[in-house]
C-alpha cells in the first residue's frame, strides 16, 4: 500500500548588500529594515540552495481515497543551478 508523506521544503537564497553605519549592530538593523520595506529584493538569481525533509513516518491511504491535487505523485525541479526531482529525493 502507498503512503502519503509530509515533505518540508526549504529554499535558501542569499544577496550580500552594503551597508553604511557606526556600528555591527546598527548595520545589521539598517539591513533588516531595508529588506522589511522591501528596499533589498531576492530572486532567482539570489538563489543558493534548497532542502527536502520527510517530518514523518507516512500515512498509509487507499488509492482513491485522495484527489489529485491533494498531493504530489512526482514533480521535477530546475532551479537553474542544477536539477532535483521530488519523486527521487534528489
């Protein structure tokens, strides 16, 4: 029987600004305003990396007891740095 897993998905991106300040501390809050108002914007461009993790142990289900769209049966990814496929885990 097949089992339905719920996978994390987690997508890292990553843009080094510059930042004028008298302080460490003062740079990294200019920083984090900036990017609150949307002043530093991050694309696909800015992308670094993405993480999969299965947060459980699967739930057993009947083949007609989930629509379609419920679920993903098998999806493959370009992220422009390389390719993964949800259906392999890579």
């Amino acid at each position: 029987m097949k089992k339905i897993y719920k996978v994390a998905v987690t997508e890292i991106y990553r843009k080094v600004v510059s930042v004028e300040a008298q302080s460490e501390k003062e740079a990294h809050q200019r920083a984090w305003d900036a990017w609150n108002n949307t002043e530093i914007i991050l694309d696909l461009e800015d992308f670094e990396a993405a993480e999969m993790h299965v947060m459980d142990k699967g739930q057993e289900v009947s083949e007609g007891k989930l629509s379609e769209d419920s679920y993903i049966k098998g999806c493959n990814y370009d992220f422009g740095r390389g390719k993964g496929t949800a259906k392999n885990g890579r």
